[in-house]
C-alpha cells in the first residue's frame, strides 16, 4: 500500500465515522471501497452493521481512573530514567564495581529505545489491554530483579529487563488514550504524559538520592511494585470495554508470526544495541578507531541495511515500519523534529549539571536546584501547549514556535562562561526550556493525526523512538566532544606533571583533589570550554528542528476538518 491509500485524518472522514474490517487486512480501506484482496477476501463496510467507535468512547468516572492509571504507570517508567542517577555511588560502594557505573543506567536506555518499534507491532496486532499490562509485568519483573540483584551483572540484568518492558508502557498509554479519548481532548490528555515526565525527572534524582541515604538503594526498585501493582489492578478492571479498532486481529498462528516480522525486528534490535554500544564506548573508555568499536559500527550498518531491504521487499502489513507511514510527510518530517528536540533537549539534561558542579563549584543538591528552570519550564510548556492545541485545534503553530526558540536559548547557553551570572544561566534555560516544552508532545499529537486509528500504535512507536533514540545517540556524540576538547585545552594550558587523559579516569570535581590550588582555575576554564563544545551540539541540532516543520503539512484536530474529501495522492507524501 502506497501512501497515497493511506487516509490522512486531516481531511479524510475520521476512523470514528468509518469503520472497514477485513479477515486479512484491517488498515488498507477507505472510503467504502470494495477492492480485491488477492484471494484475501472482500472488505465490507461495516458502519451500519457494527456499533460505531465513538459508542466506545469513555467518559466520566471509568476515564478519570484509566488515564490516572495510566499516568501513574508512566511515572513509574519515567522516574526509572533518572532516580538511579543520585544512587550509583552507593551501589558501586555496595558491589565495589565502579567499572559497571556506565550499564547501571544505558543498559535501560538501549533496550528501551531497540524495543519501541516491535512494541509498535505488538498493539497493532494484539487487544490493546493485554500488550500493555505485559509490558508493564516486565517493567516490574525487572525492578524486582534488581531490588533483589545479589551481584552487580545481576542488577545489570534487571536494568536491561525493566527497559524492555519500560519500552511498551509510554506509547502504549498514548495508543489507549487515542482508542478511549475523543480527538479533540486527546492533545491535551498527551500533554498530561509528558508533564508526569517532566515532574519525575525532577522527583527522580532528589527521591533517589534519599532513599539511598535514609534506607537502601534497593527501595529505588521496590518502590516501582506497589505502583505498578495498583495501575494494573485498576486498568485491569476499567480497560474490558474497549472499541473493536483496540481489539487486535484474529489471525492463524502463521499469520500472526508473518505480521510480528520477527527477522526485521532482530536486525532492527540488534543494529540500535550495536550503535549505541559503539556510541557509549568510543571516544571515552575506546578509541574510535579500536577493533571493538569500528567491528560494532560496521555490524550496525549491515544489519540496518538488512532490516531497510526487509521493510521494502515485504508487504505492509508485515513490516515494522509500513513504506506508507514512512513516506508520510507528516510522521517523516515529525520524526526527524523528535530526534533534534529529544538530542538537545537531553545533552543539556546531562551538562547542565556539569557547568553548574565543575565550573560553579555547586554541590549534587544545589546544582539540581540550579537547573529546575529546565525541568519546570519545560514540563510548563508542555502542559500550555496541550491546552492551546485543545483549544485552537491546531499544532502546528507550536512546533514552528519550538524549532524557532529552541535554537535562540541553545545559543545562549553557549555561551556560559566561569562569570556568568544567574540571571544568565536562568534565563538562558527558560528560553530553551519553554521552546522545547513546547514541541516535546507535537509528534504524538502528529502520529494521532496523520494516521488511521489502527495505525497509531505503530505511529507512536515511531516517534517515541526518534525523541528516545535522539538522546541516546546525541549525548555520547556530545560526550566524545566535551572529552576531546577537554584533553585539547588541559594540554594547551601547560599544566606541569598533568596528563590530560588523566581527568577523564577521575570524577567530574576530583580533579581538584590532585592538582595544585593555583593551577585549579586553569583547569575549570579546559572544562568549561569542553562544555561549550557539547552545547553546540545541542544549539546544532535545535537549528536543524526547523526542518520539521518546513516538511509537514497542517492537520486541524476540530471535527468539522474530518468531514471534508479525502486528499489526493500526492499530497500526504513525502
């Protein structure tokens, strides 16, 4: 299916007045249309037959405890993407492993970000419930794991479990909202997901750092149980009534293993773990050029190129990523938006810090005070856009205004020196902050928009991977750069008896332990340009958002546009 058979709901009649079924392929009809299906069978319009989707929609009561549980079960994953940061001392003292410090806390991200699109799969095939009560027992089965880890490669394991089912539960909680919420709320339902995002990425370093100094660092893991617990009870109970488009396909075995394309989502998997593997090792502990690095570079390009022949030579319907949403212009040019908000916006997440620590001489406390401007703001403006995309019906305006402010506050942020005062560094985070708030939930309100319910699932893999992948990419990009300019300008400076790959073995500030007092100021400038560096990776990538935008045609949310002709072929592709 080209995209050109792909109804984009910005003009189409909206999947809740149409509702087509067939015993083989539920996704390729529109507008009434019997067509043969290759000994498939025909497709029969069902609107008068079956009860419209819209008598499936939920109000009241049962959607208030659907999306608290649903919220609640996304800040259980959001929290687990930074509440271990403030405890990795305490459990490296426990394990006397310092050399593990790095898996604590990628492992979870690598398996998060490789699983999002086979999760896209998975809701599209099967009853939207239990894919997403799955998910969250695996997040669960591995935050037990490692709250009972007797050793260090077991806690390891656990991590990397938790990602897994970490990888379902935030865009599955998109896919129901979308199936149970009625469109116009929807952005702002979105924008509820990604303030419980921003709130844990405030609570999780204070909350972690508590729990490891008041009880144990094994609490950060059990915590997540008795939450977890409730959500599902909850869900488990308000979720049995849902509309036939969340109710998966029946299918024979053969069938269903054909549709999951289990060869497109190993290379898939294993290209994302060999990449960001090669990325979190080269340039820091490795050599870009070392054996090991350029052997898992050159892996990853051969089974990307794989899982690309993969998704051409297949049906859509059996791909991971459909050619037809992959030339649509709006989940290209909105995937492409997600991956330079999400790279920026978290190589300032993770340096900001550093400036505020190294540079500012802030204890860990005080330096995540200093930086709450980021945080809050950011989940400020996610929350004001929900609302003004809910109330407009538009959202384009605000991703045009993201990709525009975003650059404008990277720039300055550049510009933070050792003298910089904080009405500087506040200010320049609240202009970046808001402009990333702004556009951080656009591309799932895109994915809602562009496509036909069922394909929303898939959808929201897609651009939940991009803003994930983004950041897992383009932080050890900016790493490798704030190292090499850091030995760069350490080595300028003349330091007598300093070997400047020396700083990179020590902590962030235990350099001052070991160098003389005069010297110390010296060093602190060698940091902060190696900051500025990484900065401009981020003020890159915020300039390069703009090209979103400038691809991606305006969609209204308000139900009067759902009535209009469908569009021609031409213009919903890329």
């Amino acid at each position: 299916m080209t995209s050109s058979e792909a109804p984009a709901l910005g003009n189409a009649p909206h999947v809740d007045d149409e509702l087509f079924i067939n015993d083989v392929n539920l996704r390729d009809a529109r507008d009434g249309q019997r067509k043969d299906n290759g000994g498939g069978g025909e497709r029969l319009r069902l609107q008068e037959e079956l009860p419209s989707e819209n008598e499936f929609r939920t109000t009241g009561l049962r959607l208030f405890l659907i999306l608290s549980s649903l919220l609640v079960s996304v800040f259980c994953q959001a929290l687990d993407d930074t509440i271990i940061a403030t405890a990795i001392p305490p459990i490296t003292d426990h394990f006397r492993r310092l050399s593990h410090v790095g898996w604590y806390g990628s492992v979870y991200l690598l398996t998060n970000c490789a699983f999002q699109l086979f999760y896209g799969k998975l809701y599209k095939i099967f009853p939207l419930r239990w894919v997403f009560m799955s998910a969250l027992f695996i997040f669960e089965l591995g935050s037990l794991v490692a709250a009972i880890a007797p050793k260090s490669e077991t806690l390891i394991t656990g991590r990397a479990v938790a990602g897994i089912g970490a990888a379902g539960i935030t865009s599955g909680a998109m896919t129901i909202m979308a199936h149970t919420a009625p469109v116009r709320w929807r952005p702002t339902f979105t924008s509820m997901i990604g303030a419980v995002y921003g709130v844990a990425s405030v609570v999780g370093p204070l909350l972690g750092g508590v729990l490891a100094e008041k009880a144990s660092w094994r609490w950060i893991f059990y915590l997540n149980l008795p939450l977890g617990g409730a959500s599902a009870f909850i869900l488990s109970l308000s979720l049995k009534r849902l509309p036939p488009s969340a109710a998966g396909q029946i299918l024979p075995v053969a069938m269903t293993i054909k549709r999951l394309d289990l060869v497109g989502t190993f290379t898939f998997i294993a290209s994302i773990a060999c990449l960001l593997t090669a990325l979190q090792y080269g340039g820091t502990t490795t050599p870009w050029s070392s054996g090991l690095v350029v052997a898992l570079l050159t892996i990853f390009a051969i089974l990307l190129a794989t899982f690309i022949l993969a998704q051409i030579l297949q049906k859509d319907e059996n791909a991971t990523i459909p050619t037809h949403i992959a030339k649509n212009r709006n989940m290209a040019f909105g995937a492409l938006f997600a991956i330079c908000q999400g790279g920026a916006f978290n190589i300032f997440i993770f340096y900001l810090p550093l400036y505020f620590q190294v540079i500012k001489g802030a204890n860990p406390i005080r330096s995540g005070i200093n930086y709450l401007p980021l945080i809050l703001v950011n989940t400020i403006g996610i929350i004001i856009s929900g609302l003004l995309t809910t109330k407009l019906g538009y959202y384009m305006p605000w991703i045009w205004f993201s990709s525009m402010t975003m650059p404008i506050g990277a720039g300055l942020l550049t510009t933070l020196t050792v003298d910089s005062n904080p009405s500087q560094w506040v200010g320049y985070q609240l202009i970046f902050a808001i402009g990333s708030g702004f556009g951080l939930q656009q591309p799932f309100v895109t994915a809602q928009t562009s496509l036909p319910l069922e394909e929303v699932s898939t959808g929201m893999a897609i651009m939940l991977f991009s803003q994930l992948g983004g950041g897992a990419i383009f932080v050890p990009v900016a790493q490798s750069v704030f190292l090499s300019e850091l030995v760069t300008s350490v080595g300028r400076a003349g330091i007598p008896g300093l070997d400047p790959h020396q700083l990179i073995a020590l902590g962030a500030t235990q350099f001052k332990q070991i160098i003389p007092p005069a010297d110390i100021p010296r060093v602190v400038l060698a940091y902060n340009s190696g900051l500025q560096q990484a900065y401009k990776v981020a003020l890159i990538l915020a300039c390069m958002s703009i090209i979103g935008p400038l691809g991606m045609k305006w969609v209204s949310l308000k139900p009067a546009a759902h009535k209009k002709a469908p569009i021609t072929a031409n213009e919903d592709k890329v």
